[in-house]
C-alpha cells in the first residue's frame, strides 16, 4: 500500500523544509519551528488515516519493515513528545537554529524503531535516534552542556557497539535478520544466548535501566529543559517499542531466556529508581531517576509477556508522557533564564503562581499514581497485567516502588506550597509552553477520569497475532 510510510516520508520533508529555512532566513529561526511543527501535525493526520486503514498489518521491504496498529500507536505518541519538545523551546535563541531540524531527525529514527522487524532497521533506527540527540544534549551553550553531550556520546557508542555484537551473533546463530523469523529457525544456542543478552543490554541501556543507567542523571542535568523532556519521554517510548517487538516476536518461544532476568531488573529499576529520587534537590535529576523508576514500570508490560502487559506498557507510556510534559513545562517557565531549577527555586510557587502550581501538583500526583490522574489508571493496568502474568513478585515491587516515589514527588510540592521570602516576582507564560502545560494536564485528568477510548485504542494495538 503506497502511503504507508507517509508519516516517516513526511516527517524528512520536515527535516529538509526546517534546514531551508534556516539557511533562507538566519535571523528568523521562527519559521524553522514552524516547519517543523507543521510536519509532525501532517504526520500525525497522516497517522490517523492509517490507523482505519483495512490493509493493515503490512510488511515492507523484504519484512524489515512492520507498519501495523502497534507501530501507529508509537507514531502517535513520539509525534506528542516532539511537538512537546519543540513548543517547550519555541524559537530560544540559547538551543540554536538548527534545534528543530535535529528534533525531526530524532523524531525519525524514534518512528523508524516502532517500525522495525529487521536487525538493520533496528540499528538504524537506533542511530538516527541517537546522533541528533548527541548533538542536542550538547546544545544549550554553556559547559555542563557539552559534559553531558560528551557523556551522551561516549556511552551511547559504547551500548550501540555491545547492541551491533549481540544483533551480530544472533545473525551467526540463526541465519536470518528478520524478528519473525527467528523463532522459526534452528538456532546455534550459545551464539543465540550470548547475542541475545548483548543486544537487551543494548536496548535497556537507552531504556535507562540499573544497573545500565549511571548516564542518565548527569546526561539530564546538563541537557537543556526541553531536550530532556523530549529525552525522558520520546527515547523511553521508543526503546520499550523496539525491545517489545524484538523479544515478543522473535523469543516468545523463548521466554525463559529473558523473561525472569528482566523481571528482576523491573523491580530493582523501579525500588532503587525511586529511592535515588528521593535525595536529589535538582529538579531535572529528580526527573531523571524518577524517569528510571518509569523504565522499570515499563519494563513490567514486557516482563508480563502477555496482551495485558503490551496494553499496559502503551497506556502507561502516555500517561508518564503527559506528566513528563506538564513537569517540564512548569520547570522551564520557573527557569527563565537559568539552566535549571532546584528545590529552592520552587519555594513560595503557590503564592507567585497558583496555577503553574496546579498544574505541577497534577504532574506529580499522577507520576506518583494518585487517584483520579493517568498514572494511577496506568499502573494499575500494569499491576493487572503483573498478577494475569503469576508474576506476584512483579507486582510487589511495582506497589512498593510507587510508595517510595510518592515521597520523592510531594517534596517539590511541599517547597512549592511553602510561604516564600521577599516580593513576589511574576513568572512569564510563553504562549507556547502554556499550550503544552493545558493539554498535557488536562490530559492526565481525561486519563485518570475516562480513559476507555484510549484503552480501546491500545487494545487493537497489542493485539498481536502470536498472542492469540
């Protein structure tokens, strides 16, 4: 079917429309955003068309190449983290002008890994994510920025070489390059378990799980504001699609390689995640090991091996996605002109802005998964699918890890409610990162409210065939 790739086809027209305009207009990097912006709209249309489309699931080129519900359903949700992405750093002068045109190539690879069912789509997709993100960790001009670039770019090399060696002697043992087709082939067992551990190292180090995690904190600190966001929400989407795919279609078979070890990397990824969160007085390492702990929430859909775990781990990628947002949103808009912001900048927030504090509040009780947010819904979808799985050890620990990271979230809360010292200083509100801010809270109330058309929606998606 011609136009199954639109959206990836559109989003490089973007990258191409955002470089021109850059190049045609140095002194107005306004019309790069929004270039960029457009592009990820038409995508985002285009992947709704597709999403009623009869013909599908459909292979491509020689099977390396999957566009199905599963793959739509990623689309749409690195599609949100780029569009949050690029509205949070609307036209700041500090990222440079070529900050929307590496937030597409990004976004591309991201779409090219929901996509993937060959070994070289998959390291490809794993490298054009990761490049441009090098290159964004590093861009917000000041040195702890070009640290974290460095440390980006020294580990992620390192992980993409032990991934390339694993994806290599799977080849050796099975002979084939395509995930579907690995079950069906006769494997040479030590190759294939050698290969196999190397290339989950590979994906759970861009997942960010202990003990593959050490780059995360400082790569997050340095980074600036919204390429966190985009990193704390797109790479994690993206990552968790790819290993889903990989081990559900290639090992389901196989489960007992791989399934027990990431169990326990689950629960002590989502127990050490939160307890780490809960010293940090820097609101972006505060984020980032609460997005470790996340990792390990993710990590129990695919743990749970199940239909219930695929549904859960995709609805709970949006609810954190969402709150990820919003979090970011306030804290950029709380920063100003500082590279970050720390406990202490959000004392007395209550009484300089009630309703960026509403909006954080929502943000960190559905992180934390209180009632009546998406965070609560998503890790309960998560839990269901732990116990439907037998997997009780699965779901002590994500219930233990939530208590610990209630704590870690309610300490910015608690500085924020507290009376502050002086005149009250007005925040600005771009009108962009408000955008951001409104839809991403008021989605995570929809979610925690009425969530069943989004569930509908993930439903069909994790509806594989080899799950039937």
């Amino acid at each position: 079917m011609s136009g199954a790739l639109g959206p990836e086809y559109t989003i490089v027209l973007g990258v191409f429309a955002t470089m021109i305009m850059v190049m045609l207009a140095k002194n107005r990097t306004i019309l790069a955003y929004w270039a960029a912006l457009a592009a990820v709209v038409v995508s985002g249309v285009w992947t709704i068309i597709l999403w009623s489309d009869r013909a599908l699931p459909l292979s491509l080129y020689a099977q390396g190449v999957t566009v199905d519900g599963f793959s739509l359903v990623i689309n749409g949700l690195v599609l949100l983290a780029s569009a949050g992405a690029l509205l949070i750093g609307w036209n700041d002068e500090r990222y440079g002008a070529d900050f929307p045109a590496l937030v597409l190539l990004a976004l591309l690879g991201m779409m090219v890994l929901g996509l993937a069912n060959n070994f070289l789509v998959l390291f490809l997709g794993i490298e054009l994510l990761s490049l441009p993100l090098y290159i964004l960790a590093a861009s917000g001009g000041y040195a702890e920025s070009r640290e974290a670039g460095l440390k980006y770019l020294l580990l992620g090399a390192f992980s993409s070489g032990i991934l390339l060696f694993g994806l290599a002697l799977l080849y050796g043992a099975s002979g084939t390059m395509v995930f579907t087709q690995l079950g069906n082939s006769p494997l040479i067992l030590p190759l294939a378990g050698a290969g196999l551990a190397l290339t989950v190292v590979g994906l759970v180090f861009k997942l960010g799980i202990i003990p593959f995690h050490m780059w995360v904190p400082d790569v997050y600190e340095g980074s600036p504001l919204p390429v966190t966001s985009y990193m704390a929400f797109g790479t994690k989407v993206a990552a968790a699609a790819v290993l889903l795919r990989f081990l559900f279609f290639g090992f389901s078979l196989a489960v007992g390689w791989w399934e027990p070890a990431l169990g326990y990397l689950a629960v002590l990824t989502m127990v050490a995640g939160n307890l780490l969160a809960l010293a940090q007085k820097d609101m972006k390492r505060l984020l980032a090991y609460s997005g470790i702990a996340n990792a390990g929430y993710v990590l129990v859909g695919i743990s749970a091996h199940n239909q219930s775990g695929a549904r859960a781990m995709l609805f709970y990628l949006l609810v954190y996605g969402l709150a990820v947002l919003a979090a970011f949103a306030v804290f950029t808009m709380v920063a100003g002109d500082r590279k970050s912001v720390s406990l202490n900048d959000l004392t007395g927030l209550a009484r300089r802005s009630p309703w960026l504090t509403a909006f954080l509040t929502v943000a960190m009780l559905s992180l934390a998964g209180i009632p009546l947010t998406g965070g609560f819904v998503g890790k309960f979808y998560l839990l269901q699918a732990a116990l439907y799985a037998n997997e009780p050890g699965l779901a002590i620990g994500l219930v233990v890890g939530a208590m610990i990271g209630l704590a870690a979230y309610v300490r910015p809360l608690q500085r924020a409610f507290q009376a502050g010292d002086g005149a009250v200083v007005p925040i600005r509100w771009p009108i962009a990162g408000a955008v951001v801010v409104i839809i991403a809270v008021l989605g995570t109330i929809g979610l925690g409210v009425y969530p069943a058309p989004i569930v509908h929606i993930v439903n069909h998606s994790a509806a594989f065939d080899w799950l039937h």
